[in-house]
C-alpha cells in the first residue's frame, strides 16, 4: 500500500504544470500555443521572459525534489516512487488531458532529491553541452545518456537503474527533437517562438 501512496504522491505533486500556470499568470496567454507547444522551461524562454522560465526550471525541478524527499523519509524505495512518480506526472499531468512536459528539469530534481552528485554531473554536461551548442534538447540527452552510467559508479543500483529508464523515456520524448537535431531544423536556445 505504501508504495502505491508514495507513487500517487509523487504523481499528483508532478502533474502540477508549472510551465502553464506561470505564462497565463504573468499575462502571456497560454504556453502550449507557442514554439515547442511544451509546458516546460525551454518553451517558457521563448515568450521572451527569462525570469518566468527561470522560475518554471526550478518549479519543475522541485516538484521532483520534494516528492523524492518527502517519500524517501518513510523508505528508501518510497523515494525512488515517489520521484518516479513526480516524473511521470509531469510528462503525463492528468489535468492537461496526460500532455504534459519533457520531463528534463522534474528529472534533474529527483536526481537532487536521490543522488546530488549525479545531478552534478547533469549539470556540467547540460551547461557545456548548452555553450558548446545551444540546443536545450541535445544539452539534456547528452546529460541523460551520461547520468546513468555516472550513477552506476556513484549511487545504488536501484538509483542507477531508475534512472536509465528514465534517460529512456527522456529520449523517447525527444524524439521529434531528435528529427529536427538531424535535419539542422531545431531552435536554439533563446530563440523566440
């Protein structure tokens, strides 16, 4: 029973779209019909206002911290599920009819939530990766191929483990992404919408 509370938990606490309800509070319509048509922080950026996508990075990353944190007092397991599930709510909010964000920034807080030292390593990779560059997308799967194999030297198997699943699914919500990567069609970051 305990661990489907802490999955729900992390679920609901995820599914709050941060992304969304920042724009529409600061005036600027609703997020999901600009750019990307994502909820997340990248999409944010492209109204043109760095501190609401400032504030969306850290919402989303938080909402992942906190439910790893809050469910891992009760049981080490209860952290992975709770997280796991703040992930999940985040990519499928079931207010938003399951169309939700990329899962990148809630990732990286259940990350800082389970393993701080693999969202260290996250964030190395995305920042040189983002200069090098300047595509979110190819900054966050570079870090998300990496995260994984980091954590199998640093963090429990469990922890490694959740995390290629979840550098999986991270990947797979890419995918367009991916195609627009390869055909030199893919926005950069800070380019408006």
């Amino acid at each position: 029973m305990g661990y489907a509370i802490a999955l729900v938990f992390g679920y609901l606490l995820g599914s709050i779209p941060f992304g969304l309800l920042i724009t529409r509070a600061a005036g600027l319509g609703d997020v999901r019909k600009i750019g990307s048509g994502n909820i997340g922080a990248t999409n944010v950026l492209r109204t043109g206002n760095k501190g609401l996508a400032a504030a969306t990075l850290l919402l989303d990353a938080l909402k992942g911290t906190v439910a790893a944190l809050i469910a891992g007092h009760f049981s080490p397991d209860f952290g992975l599920l709770g997280g796991f599930g703040a992930f999940l709510g985040h990519l499928f909010p079931v207010w938003l009819g399951f169309k939700g964000g990329k899962g990148v920034a809630t990732y990286l807080g259940v990350l800082l939530g389970l393993a701080w030292q693999g969202a260290l390593v996250f964030a190395v990779v995305w920042l040189a990766m983002a200069f090098l560059f300047r595509y979110s997308s190819l900054a966050a799967l570079t870090a998300a191929v990496i995260v994984p194999i980091a954590l199998y030297f640093i963090a429990t198997p469990q922890i490694a483990g959740l995390f290629a699943l979840m550098s999986l699914i991270v990947i797979v919500k890419h995918r367009a992404n991916i195609s627009r990567l390869l055909a030199g069609s893919e926005g950069k970051i800070g380019a408006k919408g």
